[in-house]
C-alpha cells in the first residue's frame, strides 16, 4: 500500500507517469531528450573548461557565462536521468522525499538561472555604457558577491515550497502526470485547499521572474539608447553585436518557462496534457543544450580558444566582440 491507514497521511511514494497518452512512444521521445542530455553535459562542461583554461577568457561576461553553464547542468541533471529511466525502464516510483528534494532543486536552480541571465544583461549594460569604467566596476569581488547573493535568492525563496506541500493531506491518486516533480503537479493531487501554495508559487514569481525580466529590459533599453547614440553604423553593429548571444539565450530561456508557467495556472483544461509536460521538459532541456552552441558561434574569443585548445597554437589575435 502506497498510502498509510489515515488517508490524510503524507504517501509513502509517488508515481511518475511520464507522458500521458504516449505511453507507446516513451523509447521513441527518449532519444532526442537522452541526445540533447549527452549535447548539453559535454557543450557546458567543455565551456566552463574552456572559461577556465582560457586566460584571455577570464573576464566578467565569461564568469557569469561559467555559471550559468554550471547551473544548465545541475539543472537538466536533476531531472532527466529520472526521465530516462520512466521511458526506457518502466522505473516511475519515487519516494515522497525525494519528489520534495527533486522539486526544491529544479525550481531552485531555474530561479538561480534567471537570476545570472539578469546579471549577464548588467553586465552587457556596463560593458557598453561605460566602457572605460568596465574592469572598475566588475571586479572579481563584485561578480563573487553578485553570484552569491543570486544563489541565494534563489535558494532562500525555494526552501518553503516542500514545507508547503508537506503540510498537505493526499487522499486522492498518488499519480503524478508528469517526468519530474513539479510543484504545482504534486499540489493538484492534494484534497484540501491550495491556496497558499498558489499564492506563494506566483509570490515567487513575481519576486524572481517578473523583476529579473523587469531588470534586463531597463537594461536593454539603456543599452539600445547608447547604441543609437554611436556616430557610425559599424560601431552600432559592433556594439549591439556582442549582446546578441545573450538575447538568444533569454528567448531560449524564458519562451518556454513563460508556456509553462501561465499553462499551469491558466491553461490547464485548454491544453493537451502531453503538450504540457514536453514543453517543461524542453524548458529544462532547451537552455543547456543551446546555450553553449550560442555563445560559441556568436562569440569570437570562445572560438577562437577552441581553435587554439584543438590546434595548439600559442598566440592567436583574438579581437573583442
């Protein structure tokens, strides 16, 4: 029995039901999700080798780049294994706790990423509005801290969801309609009100989401003025050019998160079910595996490191973006 004799007691373990409705193609969905795995692990790994290796790559943009690799793959860590094993092993239980821990970590970590692309598009801010005062204001103390408190912010906002859902009575279906546990899927499948849940996921929202987004666009906005301001069109293109990795990689980010988020609480009975649960996992997937293909095409210097890593060559001139 999953459920002790009190029915409002906490389940034992829940059940992970993969994709509903695609039950007979689970094998055939795992490998562009066990591809995009094995892309996202040796493309953020080999970058944040590279930031590291790379002297010339030891500046502040490529430090919050080095971070945001090593969240994309916590993140898509956490979750597809687990996902994996559903579609390839018929493996769908899971202990009530580790559901908790599991949903701590991808809301977690998705909030900490949010919060470095917030930091990126600061950074980009600086790098072109005051260019002369770069290296002064984005010393090595400044991104520590910066990165720091982004953690923790990101952390401390999500500690309180398992707590939430703890305190919860199950006495419905232990059945969780979904690859991972998420938190808004495990509270449906309480029976009683969920009311705070719902008030401090969407608090939390607001908190990380909408004021990260909020930062960034009065950050591209400061930078769209300055770039208008340039006397000649090559140092606009040049200008606006070293921000277009970044931009990339927040449409790659938020486009997903925003389907997913605004489906869960408004969209639930309009949208297929299977729709839902590919695009959370794409929201995890996606970033990881395209962020580092991004900012090795579009950035000069990081192709440039790994022609020098490859071919062994000393001394490349490396021009900034």
């Amino acid at each position: 029995m999953l459920f002790s004799n009190n029915s409002y007691d906490a389940p034992k373990s829940f059940i992970l039901n993969g994709i509903p409705g695609l039950e007979r193609v689970h094998v055939w969905i795992s490998i562009p999700f066990c591809a995009m795995y094995i892309i996202s692990l040796l493309g953020n790994l080999g970058l944040v080798y590279l930031i590291h290796h790379e002297e010339s790559l030891h500046r502040p943009m490529y430090f919050f780049l080095a971070m945001l690799s090593l969240i994309d793959l916590f993140t898509c860590t956490t979750t597809l294994p687990n996902t994996l094993c559903i579609f390839w092993f018929n493996l769908k239980k899971i202990n009530f706790n580790a559901c908790l821990v599991q949903m701590f970590f991808v809301h977690g970590l998705t909030g900490v990423e949010s919060g470095v692309l917030m930091l990126m598009a600061l950074d980009r801010y600086v790098a072109i509005c005051y260019p002369l005062r770069y290296a002064t204001i984005l010393t090595n103390p400044v991104i520590a801290k910066a990165g720091l408190a982004t953690f923790l912010r990101g952390v401390l906002l999500m500690i309180p969801f398992p707590f939430l859902v703890k305190r919860l009575p199950f006495c419905q279906s232990n059945v969780i309609s979904h690859t991972y546990c998420d938190h808004m899927s495990v509270v449906k499948l309480s029976c009683a009100s969920t009311k705070v849940n719902v008030i401090y996921g969407l608090m939390v929202a607001l908190l990380i989401g909408v004021f990260d987004i909020c930062c960034i666009s009065v950050s591209y906005t400061m930078i769209l003025r300055a770039v208008v301001s340039l006397s000649s069109a090559e140092a606009q293109q040049k200008a606006f050019s070293t921000c277009t990795a970044h931009i990339s990689a927040i449409i790659i980010t938020y486009g997903p998160a925003f389907f997913t988020f605004f489906t869960h609480r408004f969209g639930g009975h309009t949208i297929p079910p299977s729709l839902h649960i590919i695009v959370a996992n794409i929201y995890l997937l996606l970033p990881p595996t395209l962020n580092p293909v991004v900012y090795g095409v579009k950035t000069k210097q990081i192709r440039y490191s790994v022609i020098k890593i490859f071919q062994g060559e000393k001394d490349i001139s490396i021009q900034d973006n």
